[in-house]
C-alpha cells in the first residue's frame, strides 16, 4: 500500500464530502425560508453515514445544524 496515495485520496474523498455537503444544505435552508417552513432560527438534528463497500465499513456521525 502507497500510504501517500492512500492519505491523499481520503482527503480528496473528505473535501468532495464537505464542500458538496455545505451546498446542499445551504441550498435546503435557503428553500425552506423562502417556502416560509423555517424562519432561520432553528436548529437541526443532522445524521451523516459513511459507507466503504469492499471495507464492510457503515459508520454514522451525528451532529446539529444551527441557523443562529
């Protein structure tokens, strides 16, 4: 194993994740106030899996999203 190649294709993977992540969120917010279903002040439960196939590998995060 390139433990070189190996640590930068799990950053590359991250970054994907994150930025990609951000957008949609944004984007969900964005159309929930707008549709009047929020006003922007509350707060979200948020759930984010990670699946490795190959790996057997099912991992869940948790966390919360605030809009204030």
């Amino acid at each position: 194993m390139n433990e070189e190649t190996f640590n930068l294709s799990i950053r590359k993977f991250l970054k994907q994740v994150g930025v990609s992540s951000q957008r949609e969120i944004e984007q969900a917010v964005d159309r929930a106030i707008e549709e009047g279903a929020i006003d922007g002040t509350e707060s979200f439960p948020a759930t984010m899996t990670l699946t490795i196939g190959g790996l057997d590998l099912t991992v869940e995060f948790e966390g919360e999203i605030r809009l204030e």
